[in-house]
C-alpha cells in the first residue's frame, strides 16, 4: 500500500485506538459473525449489509461486468469509511470482517474516527477478483491525502475493503502486532 507522509499521520492519528486491540497472537473469535454473504443495498448503509450485485462469470483480467464491479468497490468502500457506519456493517464491508472484530471496534472506540472520511477515485482491476484502489481521505470533510492506495476483494459474492488495507493503515502508528493481521 503506498500512501505518503501527510496520509500516514492522518491515519496514525486517527487509529491510535487500535493500541487497545492489545498485542497478543490468538485470532479474534468470530463466533457472534457468520460467513452467510449479506442481503443487497442499493445505497451505501451505515447500518445494513454492503451493496451487491451479480458480477457474472469472470474474465481472466477483470471481473465479468467491470462496471457493476467498480460501482460495488465505490460504494461498499465508502460506506466502509463512513463516520456513521456501524461496527457490525462495517464487519461485513471488510475482507474477514468476521474475524477481525476487535480491531475493528478499537478503530470505533477512537473518537477521530468520526473525523474521517474516504471518497474512490479510481479503480484498477489486477484480477477477477482483486482490485487496486485509489481514494481521498479526509479529516473533518477536508482532503488530506488525494491519493491514497488500498486494494479491494471479491468475498463471498461481494466486493471489500482488504483486510490487508485495513491492517496496513494501523499498522502505520507503529502497531505490529495486531489480532487478525499477521
């Protein structure tokens, strides 16, 4: 994931209460999740289930309808960084979402995370089911990084937020050791 320096404070800042997932190795339990894909929106949710739609059968480049893919990636990603959008939804918008749930609620439990706000620019399939991402992060609806990169991927018939993007942006404040990203 590239992302410069103004980008790495920004999320530093904002995920300093991903300290409190604690530094232990045991995966988090995801016995209150399910792997059951969830129901399709046809508007970002900050309380439901991520927006999905058929992408067909794939192509050896891309998925089967790039279109429909990239309009799912846009959505479900900045429904993923909405302010307003739950913990549980948020779960279900990430890649492993099911098995990352402290990480996420430290991400929550941080009150600049209300603060912080992500807008896709581009999208650039690298398979039928992964996707390099190019968004704008803002803080308090000013743009502070215009370019940051992340990846996208296609899970249980819905495209997501990589948990490996999630992983990188915290491990930006100097956390290495977090349950659920090794």
């Amino acid at each position: 994931m590239a992302m410069t320096r103004g980008a790495a404070g920004i999320a530093a800042v904002v995920l300093m209460a991903t300290a409190a997932c604690g530094g232990g190795s045991s995966k988090p339990s995801s016995s209150t999740t399910s792997n059951t894909p969830p129901s399709a929106s046809s508007t970002p949710s900050t309380t439901g289930s991520p927006s999905t739609s058929p992408t067909g059968t794939a192509t050896a480049g891309g998925p089967a309808d790039p279109t429909a893919a990239e309009a799912q990636i846009k959505q479900n990603w900045q429904a993923f960084f909405n302010p307003n959008t739950s913990i549980a939804a948020k779960a279900q918008y990430l890649q492993n979402g099911n098995t990352l749930g402290p990480l996420l609620q430290g991400f929550a439990a941080d009150p600049r995370v209300k603060q912080v706000s992500a807008a896709v620019s581009n999208v650039a399939f690298t398979s039928p089911t992964t996707a390099t991402v190019t968004y704008a992060l803002s803080l308090q609806g000013t743009v502070v990084e215009p370019n940051a990169t992340g990846k996208a991927v296609l899970q249980d018939g819905t495209w997501k937020v990589a948990d490996a993007t999630l992983c990188g942006l915290v491990a930006l404040t100097g956390n290495t050791s977090l349950p659920g990203c090794s």
